[in-house]
C-alpha cells in the first residue's frame, strides 16, 4: 500500500553527565539509522556558559530546553523518522515533557558507579559540563518507574557492549547492510 507510513521510535539515552549517553547513542544510530541528537546542542548559550561557571541549571532553565527536545522527536515523528536522543533526564517531571513530544518515548538509562563516572568525567576534555557538577546531578537523579518504558544498564560495560546490549533489550531492528547482497 502507498502512503502507510511505519511505526516510529524514539529513544532517549538518559543519565548523568560522564555515563556514555553520546557514544552509546552514536553506536545505536550507526547499527540502527535512527536519527541521532545531542541535547547539549539545544541548550541555549546563557545556560551553557552557566554550567560551564559549575552552577548547576533550576528546573525554570530546564523547561524550554526539554520542550526543544520533545518538539524535535514530534516533528521527526512527523516526518516518519525514528530518533535516539542524548538527554540526562534525570526527573520524572523531565521525562513527562519529552514524552509530551511523539506518542511515545522509550528510555535507555544508562547507570553505575559514581567513582566510575567521576573518573570518565576526570579525564574527559573539550567538555563544557564540569566534573563538580556530577554532584547534583546525582542529588536529583530519578531512575525509571515501573510504569516508564525503558532499559537500565551498567555502564562499566564495553560500550561496543552497551551498544549491542541496547539494540537487544530495546529490540531494534538494524540497518540494512549498505552495498550487501
């Protein structure tokens, strides 16, 4: 039939800043074309050059930042196209906005050791979001509710590991091999 469109995904990788939410998200679009985006690149200059200053955004900052978001995955929804997004995400009340985006969100939440983490986020560079930082972002980390659609995983994993692990539990069809037979 023309015309019918398929079902659409979309994919939010949440959790602290230094949890691999980018390179996982990166892996994913590969293996999979979903539309990939870096919510750091919706934020608005004045709430960058705060947390560059290690002050942490309220949550009147975050609202219009989250409705970016969910704005972004409704009009791809629109278009027919399946997204996977990068977005820490940490409230409950976060995730209720980005599901207000397409009809539905499914949540990749990647999670582990906070010496871990702070030792990723020690060693990273050309990164606007400070390590000191990593703090409150733990304080107000909500994890997934029953009713939340969505995966945990640990993040000491490989994430060559990760990225096979998500596309498993979230039963991602891959790409299609370009050039194959």
């Amino acid at each position: 039939m023309t015309g019918e469109r398929r079902p659409t995904r979309h994919i939010v990788v949440m959790g602290v800043s230094g949890a691999g939410k980018t390179t996982v998200a990166r892996g994913i679009s590969e293996l999979t074309g979903l539309r990939f985006a870096e919510a750091d690149e919706f934020h608005s200059a004045a709430n960058v050059a705060q947390m560059r200053a290690g002050i942490p955004l309220d949550d009147a900052q975050r609202w219009p930042w989250l409705r970016a978001l969910a704005g972004w995955m409704a009009d791809r929804h629109a278009e027919g196209v399946s997204t996977i997004l990068t977005c820490s995400a940490l409230k409950r009340s976060y995730r209720d906005v980005l599901r207000q985006g397409p009809p539905e969100v499914e949540f990749l939440h990647l999670d582990g050791a906070a010496e871990l983490i702070q030792d990723r986020l020690r060693q990273r560079v050309g990164h606007y979001m400070p390590a000191s930082l990593f703090d409150s972002q733990r304080a107000i980390l909500e994890h997934l509710d029953p009713d939340e659609a969505g995966v945990v995983l640990e993040v000491a994993a490989s994430p060559a590991d990760l990225v096979a692990a998500a596309i498993s539990r979230l039963d991602l069809p891959l790409r299609a091999a370009v050039g194959g037979r």
